[in-house]
C-alpha cells in the first residue's frame, strides 16, 4: 500500500475575508479563502459558510461486568427529514466550554444526561463531524461504568434536554448497528471502535487497577 504524504498544510491557505452572518448560541461565518493547487498556483477565491459551534466530546459508557453499554435517547430535529423516528439512540455527548478539560466533559456530561458516573476515561479517536460545513471536531473517549445504576429520564431543562436512558449488552448493540437502528455518526464511530479495539481496551483498564 502506498504511503500518503501531505502536500499542503495551513500555510497554504489564505483568509482574504470573513463575515459574521449570525451570532447566537452557535455561530455562522462567511470566509473568503483561496488556496494552493496540486498542479500550481492559487485558485480562484471563493467563499464558504461556515457553521461554527465549537468543539465536543462523546462517551461510550461501558460496564465490563455485565458487558453493557449505556446508551441514551432523545429527540433530534435534524432528523426529522431524513428519519421516520427523530428520537435517535445515541452516547453521551456535549460541547467543551472555554476553560475545561475534554475529560471533565465526559464527567459533567454523563452525570447531567445519564445520571452515572463514570471512571477510567480513556480516548478513542476523534473525527471531523462535517468539514464542508462545520469547523466541530468531536473526540471519542471510553469510559467504564456500572451500568446497574443507569435508568430514568434526565437532561437539563434550560436546555430542553428529556433524555432517556438505556442499558444494551453488547450483542444486542451490534444487531442495532446492523439494522439501522443506530444511525447517527458519534454512536456508530464509538461502537465500532470499542468492538475493533475491545482487547487492548481492557488491558489499559486492567493495567491501571494493578
């Protein structure tokens, strides 16, 4: 297999001009940008929008005791074209607020939308959600949880968060992987990581206990 070398790196784009089209709780930017090409020169300047609303982490909450994870449901309207259910199956997630750690993020989140708490934190991968359109970089962690604690509705009311939670074994996780029933990118990319690297996961769990 051949080995892929990078041509390009920041330097070779330029920023001519940005325009902030919108400013709430996220953020909407235009940039007009040219960059070089891989035959030479510059392109033609172009412009882009940019959706801009930071930076998030993911949590796939495991119980090796029981061979759990805990997952959580709710709704989502970005799913409502695409999906005859918009209530979706997904892991913990959130976005990481100026001044904390991506680790204390998988803590805060998974006691505000799971109501577990959660220990052995240890990343997985990380992954650029939608680069055409959104600056979001989402990093995946692992975390051991006892799952025995995980039931009920939770979530933040300012955040109109009504979050259920669920406790699925392993085998039936991945038939919901292989029908469908989980479709959203965070879910799919943890759970294949940890059924790609579960081996080596518990050894770095059972390393740190030593």
């Amino acid at each position: 297999m051949a080995k892929i070398s990078p041509v390009f790196s920041k330097k070779d784009v330029k920023i001519l001009e940005t325009e902030s089209l919108y400013t709430g709780f996220f953020k909407m930017v235009r940039y007009t940008v040219k960059h070089r090409l891989f035959e030479g020169g510059w392109n033609t300047p172009f412009t882009r929008e940019l959706f801009e609303r930071g930076h998030a982490v993911a949590v796939l909450p495991y119980d090796p005791e029981r061979k759990e994870f805990v997952l959580i449901e709710q709704f989502r309207m970005g799913a409502m074209e695409t999906s005859d259910n918009p209530w979706l199956i997904e892991v913990i997630a959130g976005i990481v607020d100026e001044g904390e750690t991506m680790e204390e993020v998988v803590v805060r989140e998974a006691k505000e939308e799971a109501n577990v708490d959660v220990t052995d934190v240890v990343k997985a991968c990380g992954y650029l959600a939608s680069p055409g359109g959104t600056s979001e970089q989402l990093t995946v962690f692992m975390a051991k949880v006892d799952a025995s604690t995980a039931s009920g509705v939770h979530g933040l009311d300012y955040e109109s968060e009504d979050i259920r939670v669920h406790r699925v074994s392993e085998v039936e996780a991945k038939k919901w992987l292989d029908t469908g029933i989980i479709n959203n990118a965070a879910t799919i990319i943890a759970l294949q990581w940890f059924f790609m690297n579960k081996a080596s996961l518990l050894d770095t769990w059972a390393s740190v206990r030593r």
